[in-house]
C-alpha cells in the first residue's frame, strides 16, 4: 500500500555542512512528485533522507523529522534496512548487478529478505519484470547476464529488482540522465503506469520530463547564504509550470536561470 510522505523542518547535515534547510512538504500517496532545481541544490540529498541512504557517507545526518503515513522512520528503533524495504530506489545509472543473471538481479532482494521457494521466486520475478515492461524483451534469456542488455533494458531491470521486494514509495533519482530519447520515454510511460500502486519521487533536470510524468513539482535552490538546498515553492506541476508564485520558479522553469 502506498505511502504519505511528512517531511517537516528538515535539515540535513554531512558533518558541519548543511546541505539541505528547513523543508516542509507532504506528498500524497499514488501520485508522482518531481523535484528540480539547478545543480548543487539539495535535491538528491533530500531525496536519499527518503530511505536514509544518506546515512551511508560519514556524517550524513537529519534535524527535522521524515513520517511515512504516521510513522517516523528515525525513531530510535527503527532499522534502515527495514526503511529500505519499504522506500526503494532506482540510481541515476543502470546498475545491475554485472555477475548476476537477470532473473536473479530481479530475485536479489527476495533472497536476501528471506524467501528461497523457487517457485514463488520465479513468479515474483516474472510479476516485477510484467510490471517494468520488460518481460517479453527477456523472457527467453532469464539466464543471461543483466549487464547484457541495453541501457534503457538495464534501467527497466533495475526498476523491477526495486518493485520485486514491494515497497510502498519509489525513489527515482535522474533515472533517465543517461538514456536515449526512445529508452527515456520508456522510462516516463512505467512511471507513469506505476503511479497507480506506489508513491513516486523523482529528480530531474528535464523540464520537459517533470513536466510530463508529474502531478507536483517541488523546486529548490540555494538559500539566501548560497550553501543549502530550500524548497522554493511546490504545487501542481501544471501550475508551477505556468503561473508559479515565487519569481525564481518562473526564471527557472522559463530558462531564464539554471
């Protein structure tokens, strides 16, 4: 089931270093939120908080909180792999695993959550890979090394080994930076069919991308002391891309800055 997602007075540190400042948003399950804003803004920081991944560089921490529908997952008790689980995330490059087959790329998470019935692992396979559009491209060469295919296959593989484990919220950061157009609108139309069963957010530098995939957009820059990220302003994309509020949207999203 998807999930709300309540960030509140967030702030994120590496260190000393602020990298992001004092956001406040709610994303709304079952729908797509995309985050722009020009390089160096914080965007991709504020996205790895969604799942803690910030955590894994020395230093990454959080002030604020992050719930996923009423739970904070920064209590104390809370486990990050267990976060994980729940909020997946597909990376600006194709990384699958180079020595694993694609069907065992798709079954990696299974396993290592536990599950060993070859029968369900193979279905499970079968569903994640229907769901990332990819089955009938690979259906006959499951054997075959993920490395193997192409670059918008690759990022497709990768997509359905982060749905195979069921999350409730995906994670999307620049997944298409390194496609080709036909491989990028690919991408857009899974994002878009996916919307309906998780909660997706995604960076992007494409306009036209956010533009097309988005139901709301989030648009961050530099704060006043030109350091930390802050969220700008945030509402439905067609609207921010429009008629937004704040002056630094409208010279952003009309090329004018960025």
């Amino acid at each position: 089931m998807a999930k709300r997602i309540d960030l509140k007075d967030l702030n994120v540190f590496y260190g000393a270093f602020k990298a992001v400042e004092d956001v406040t948003m709610t994303v709304e399950p079952r729908s797509v939120t995309a985050f722009i804003g020009p390089s160096g803004c914080g965007k991709s920081t504020l996205l790895r908080t969604l799942n803690r991944m910030h955590e894994v560089i020395p230093g990454g921490r959080i002030e604020g909180s992050v719930h996923l529908d009423d739970d904070d997952i920064y209590a104390a008790n809370v486990d990050p792999v267990a976060v994980r689980r729940t909020v997946g995330m597909v990376f600006q490059r194709p990384n699958p695993f180079p020595t694993m087959s694609i069907a065992d790329n798709v079954a990696a998470g299974l396993r290592l959550n536990g599950l060993k019935n070859k029968k369900v692992l193979a279905e499970k396979v079968e569903a994640s890979l229907r769901s990332a559009n990819l089955w009938n491209e690979v259906k006959d060469r499951l054997s075959k090394p993920g490395a193997g295919l192409s670059g918008g296959q690759q990022q497709r593989l990768c997509i359905a080994r982060a749905i195979a484990v069921e999350p409730q919220v995906l994670l999307m950061d620049e997944p298409c930076s390194a496609l080709d157009p036909i491989s990028t609108l690919a991408i857009e139309d899974l994002v878009t069919e996916l919307k309906s069963t998780y909660t997706i957010l995604i960076v992007t530098h494409n306009m036209q991308q956010a533009a097309r995939v988005s139901d709301r957009t989030a648009f961050f820059n530099l704060a006043a002391t030109g350091k930390a990220g802050r969220l700008i302003e945030m509402d439905d994309t067609q609207k921010m891309f429009s008629n937004p509020t704040q002056r630094t949207t409208e010279d952003y999203v009309s090329g004018r800055f960025g």
